[in-house]
C-alpha cells in the first residue's frame, strides 16, 4: 500500500481509499477533523478554528492535545509509507494550523466540479454526446449527501449546499445533452423529479416543456411553462 496515491470521497459518507483498500479513519471525532480539512479545499484551517468548530466552546480550550493525536494518527493513515521524522506530503503543518495537499484527481468532490465546468463547455461547443456521456460518469460518483455525516454541522453547510446545487446543474446539463441529441424520452423523467423536487429552478421547467413538446404531449408542455 506504501507509495499508492489516496483518493478520497466526499459525496456521500467521508472515506479514503488506497488502491482496493477502505482507510480506516478512526472514529467520529477523528474523521470530522479530516472532513474540516477537506471541506476547506487545500486551504490551511487555523488550529484555533478546528478547536471551536470540532468541539463544544467548554471543551475546546483543553483540547489542543486531543487534535494533535488525532492529526498525528491520519498522518500514520494517510501516509503510511512515510520515513519516521520524514516530510508530511500530504496533512501538511502550515504556520499555526493544517491543511490537506491533494490533486484536484484525488478528491471525488473535485473531480465531478472539473468534470460538470468541462460538460458545460462541450454543450457550448456543440459537442452534446461528450457532454452526456461526461456528465452520466460525474452524476455516477455521488453516494448520498455530501458529507453525510457532518452535513448538519456549520462548518460544512456551505460547501454541502454548493455541491448539491451543482448536483442539480449536472442534472439540467445531462437533460440539456439528451434532448439535443434526440432523446426526450429518456431526459423527461428525470426531468419530472427534478421539477417536483425543486419546483423553483427555471431552467428545469424549461427543458421539461421542451422534452414534452418532443415527445408530443403539447398539452403537458404548455402545463409545465405555466
């Protein structure tokens, strides 16, 4: 396992893998240190930020030792092929707090925004079937919620909201590629669910009109511009 390069996953529970293998990354608390990490996206988290956004306000002023175990026992985790007293490559100590280096490849999170840019770009460039079949692999790498088990946490909230919304335009996009290349039947049901779920999203309303009056059902079409 030394040597192999750790992706990570973030759209839906929070795991590393190396290779095959699952990490195994501890309990809770230990996880939701990585998760904050993560969640900061290369940026350095201030050690005094981990401390109040990880602990209760009581705890956090006694807990700097407990962080340290925690960062000190990913670090075995995630790099365990690191010489003793060697260089940290990845859970990297910056100043007075720690950051993650990971490539954008090595993140599912990362991956999928390059992924759904990238899509957007080809539907721009009249290239639909590479949009589609780019966005069908993007959509194919959520689990669930976002980090799910810290999505109700503050410290996560924004950066859960930001990629369920780009979720919703990889959806639109997807939908966008199938009726451009032919196909309402398959992009409407989808559709469908996308504008009950979110009845306030134009642009889905849009393409459902649209994917109706395809498919001949003018009358539906005419309902859902309304």
């Amino acid at each position: 396992m030394a040597g192999e390069i750790v992706a990570f996953r973030v759209l839906g529970p929070v795991e590393a893998h190396s290779g095959d293998d699952e990490l195994d990354l501890g309990g809770l608390r230990q996880r939701a240190v990585l998760a904050r990490l993560l969640v900061a996206r290369g940026q350095v988290v201030p050690v005094d930020s981990l401390l109040y956004d990880l602990w209760d306000d009581d705890a956090a002023k006694g807990a700097q030792s407990g962080l340290q175990v925690y960062i000190s026992r990913l670090r075995r985790v995630l790099e365990p092929g690191r010489p003793r007293g060697g260089p940290n490559r990845l859970l990297v100590t910056v100043a007075s707090g720690y950051a993650l280096r990971v490539a954008p490849d090595q993140v599912d999170a990362l991956r999928f925004e390059a992924m759904v840019r990238a899509a957007g770009e080809q539907l721009e460039g009249d290239d639909p079937a590479s949009a589609r079949s780019r966005l069908e692999k993007a959509l194919g790498l959520w689990r669930g919620t976002p980090y799910s088990d810290f999505a109700d946490q503050p410290w996560a909230e924004a950066e859960v909201n930001r990629l369920a919304e780009l979720r919703l335009v990889a959806r639109e996009r997807h939908a966008d590629s199938s009726l451009r290349l032919g196909l309402p039947s398959e992009a409407v049901p989808d559709l469908e669910a996308l504008t009950a779920e979110h009845p306030l999203r134009e642009e889905g309303w849009r393409l459902l009109a649209l994917g109706l009056y395809r498919c001949g059902r003018q009358a539906d079409a005419l309902a859902a511009l309304r």
